[in-house]
C-alpha cells in the first residue's frame, strides 16, 4: 500500500491553516510515518504535483489522501477521519469527527 | 451506483435537468432516501416530491431554537400533505453539557460551530446513518463563494456510514431564489410566514435576521462573523483535467 498526502499552499504562498491541523494531528498520533509521501498542490502552480492529482481525481478541496493498493483502484479520500478509520484503523472521537464536518459544510440549508 | 465514476457521469446528465428530473431520478433510483426540510424555502422539494411520490420520507432537525413561525409552518406542511415530517432533535445530555458550561448564547462570544455541531450535525449524522441517500435543497446562488460548485448528486462522503457510500442530491442547486419563488406562487405552495417579514434564509431564532434591498441572504446568518476563505476547497481556477 501507497499513501500520499495531498497539502495545499494558497496563491499568495501562505499555508493552508487545516492542512497544518491535519498534519500536526497525525504528527501527535503517530500517524506521519505511515504516510509514504507528501506533495504539494500549489494554487499558483496547476502544474505542481499535487493540482495535477487534484484534476486527476476531480478533488476540490485539501487536505486529501491518495491510497493505492497492488491490484485495486486507487481510492481518495477527502475527509481525515474516514482515513484515519478505514486505512490507518484508528480511532476519532465524535468531537473530531464533527468538528471537520463543520469545517467543511455550510449550515444554512438545514 | 455507488462508483465515483458512475455518480461523476451521473451527475452531469443530471446537472441540465430541471429539479423535478433530477428528483424521479433519486426517488426512483433510492428507495431508502429521504428529504432534509430546512423549514424554509426548500419546502418547494416536498411539493415536487409529493408529486412524484406520495410515500416521501422527510426530516428536520428541530435544534430546539427555530421560530415559533418555523415550528408553525413545519406542522402546516404536515398536515396540508398529509404526511410524515419526522423532527431530529439533539441529544438532551450534550444541549445540558454546552448550555451548564457556557450559556444559552455562546455562539455570540465563540462562534455558531460548537453550538451547531450539537443541535445539527450530531443530529444530522444520526440520521444520515439510516438512509442510502438524501435530498436538499442547496443551490449556487446561496452562498456564491462556497457553494458555486454544488453538484445535482454527489458522493457524500462525510455523513456516509464507515466503508458504506451515502448519495446527496441537491435538486435545486442550478434554480435561483427567484425560480424558486416563482414557483412557491405558481404552484400555491405554503411558505414559512418569516419571509414576509424580511427573512430571506431561515434557520434557528438567534442566528437568524430579515435581510435589506440589496444585502445577500447570507447576511441574515451568523452576521457577527467575519466571513472568512473557505480554507479547505482547492481553488482551481487553473486545474486542468
């Protein structure tokens, strides 16, 4: 098995401020060394690694995690504690797992 | 169904068709599927629904701080379908929790996340974890900075259930509010009170105010909060695939 973690850099070369929870997250957990490589989607470059496996895949949003496995199609996935659940087998706690969700779902429609 | 590959290609057939062809096709694909009512304008899904299929299933999370009018309305769609309206409410030891240790109005100080995260998304998820796919009533126009890219279908992956697949419809996604109300008039639809005092998107009471000529509907929610970049989407202006 393969995993690459897809992190993003803003146009204006600032950081991604969830990415860096994510990682701090994983470094915490011990959940870094796991990771077989991290690339880079650079906003300002379409071109860098990891915008080229964003429009391979059709992710719009970052982090996100790249798995491949011998055999089987690679899977993505976008939301951290589902990888963290179905590739890395570790626990989250209901806290964390809806805090993400706030981070990525606007509320007005509900 | 449940292929990335087959709910990408899915939905750009569905992307061009009207909210009702976009609904026969998730009410007659999904028979475990269900309509999340917002007590708002998105009661027009019911209308369209109903119309498709009378045995509609549709919740709304009751955070226990709507309107008295929200509460008014929901049960006034109830009863002029004739049907089921299920009310998710949150769990009463986690409302205790937050309110014991900061108040009934820390969403001013803090902001609307800790709140929301207990009186919906808990919920929500609950709720989710019962069904093989869901309808709501999001669109573009709602928010153009965050939501210019809702799709007529998706892989909802943050509610599905673990190594399971959950599909979201958002019908509405490619109508305006204007189409949307013309609808409402047109077809006699009942609507929530609200909007005629200048409430233009509807949620719980302290969240929520009557927007003016000119102001975006989002101003009339979590107004206190700057809004911010949505730090998680990948701006891809210049993604090619």
């Amino acid at each position: 098995m393969k995993i690459t973690m897809v992190k993003k850099i803003f146009a204006d070369g600032s950081p991604c401020k969830k990415c860096g929870e994510v990682e701090e997250k994983m470094r915490l957990a011990g959940q870094l060394e796991r990771i077989d490589q991290t690339v880079v989607a650079d906003e300002s470059n379409p071109e860098s690694e990891g915008m080229v496996l964003a429009a391979e895949h059709g992710i719009d949003r970052a982090p996100f995690f790249v798995v491949e496995r011998d055999g089987e199609p690679t899977q993505i996935y976008t939301v951290y504690f589902k990888f963290v659940k179905e590739v890395l087998d570790a626990e989250t706690s209901e806290e964390d797992e809806i805090a993400e969700i706030m981070n990525d779902v606007d509320l007005d429609f509900l | 169904m449940s292929s990335i590959t087959n709910i990408v290609d899915i939905d750009s057939e569905l992307a061009t068709q009207s909210p009702q062809e976009i609904l026969r096709y998730a009410l007659e694909n999904f028979d475990n599927i269900a309509i999340s009512f917002s007590g708002a304008e998105d009661v027009v899904l019911i209308d369209m629904a109903y119309k498709i299929r009378k045995d509609i299933q549709v919740f709304s999370l009751d955070t226990g701080r709507l309107h008295a009018q929200t509460y008014r309305f929901i049960e006034a769609v109830r009863n002029h379908y004739d049907i089921k309206i299920d009310l998710v409410m949150p769990e009463a030891a986690k409302v205790e929790k937050l309110v014991k240790e900061k108040g009934l109005f820390s969403f001013y100080q803090d902001d609307h996340k800790e709140c929301c995260g207990v009186r919906k998304i808990a919920p929500l998820r609950k709720q989710l974890l019962t069904v093989d796919a869901w309808i709501t009533g999001q669109r573009k126009d709602q928010s153009p900075g965050t939501r210019a890219a809702v799709p007529a279908m998706q892989d909802d992956k943050a509610f599905a259930r673990p190594d399971d697949s959950l599909t979201k419809f958002n019908p509405l996604a490619n109508w305006t509010s204007k189409q949307v109300w013309d609808y409402i008039r047109q077809n006699n639809v009942p609507y929530n009170e609200l909007h005629d005092e200048g409430y233009v998107s509807i949620g719980c009471e302290p969240c929520t105010r009557p927007t003016g000529p000119g102001q975006h509907e989002r101003e009339g929610r979590w107004w206190w909060e700057e809004a911010t970049m949505k730090e998680c989407g990948l701006h891809a202006v210049n993604i090619s695939k």
